[in-house]
C-alpha cells in the first residue's frame, strides 16, 4: 500500500500494487480467490479509516521551516543533526525520517 494525501480535506489516496504469477496453468478458482482476498484486504483498510479518522481526534504535527533555516543548506538533518549522504536527497531524512 502506498498511501498518500491529498488537497482536499479528509481525502487519501491509496495505490494498491498486486503482481500474482502463477507459474503457468493455474485454476480459476485459485486466481479469483486471491484477487478477491486482496480485494477484501483494501476493503478492510477503507473501512478503517472511515472509522479512526475523524477531524476531531487527528492532531498530526505540522512542521515549518522559516526561510533562513531552509536557504541554509548545511548538509545535516535538523532534527537528529545526522548529515545527508552522497545519494540522500537533503529533504529526507534516513536516520530519523523527517520530511523536510
């Protein structure tokens, strides 16, 4: 699952990806069971967050940078101070995983 939100309020986006090989020859019955068994699992998520999220109980912290902070650039992470490697983009971070 990959979930992502979006613009709109209380909207979120989920992106199910399902590779299923068989190898070869494989019963119907087999191939419409598992796809109804995936089928079911993001049924299941939805159904969760129909339920557990609600405006009133969903305080996630929000984060800002002021401008100077942001233009500084000193290659380190500026929540654990851990410094950004060679093929870490410096707006994530590994140790920690902070969005920045």
């Amino acid at each position: 699952f990959v979930l992502r939100e979006t613009n709109q309020r209380r909207i979120t986006e989920a992106v199910v990806v399902l590779k299923v090989d068989f190898k070869g020859y494989a019963p119907r019955l087999l191939c419409t069971g598992t796809l109804k068994a995936w089928a079911m699992c993001v049924g299941r998520v939805a159904k969760y967050f129909r339920t557990h999220r609600s405006a009133d109980n969903l305080h996630l912290p929000r984060v800002h940078l002021d401008d100077a902070h942001q233009l500084a650039g000193n290659g380190r992470c500026w929540v654990c101070h851990d410094r950004f490697g060679v093929h870490s983009d410096k707006h994530s971070c590994r140790k920690c995983h902070k969005v920045h």
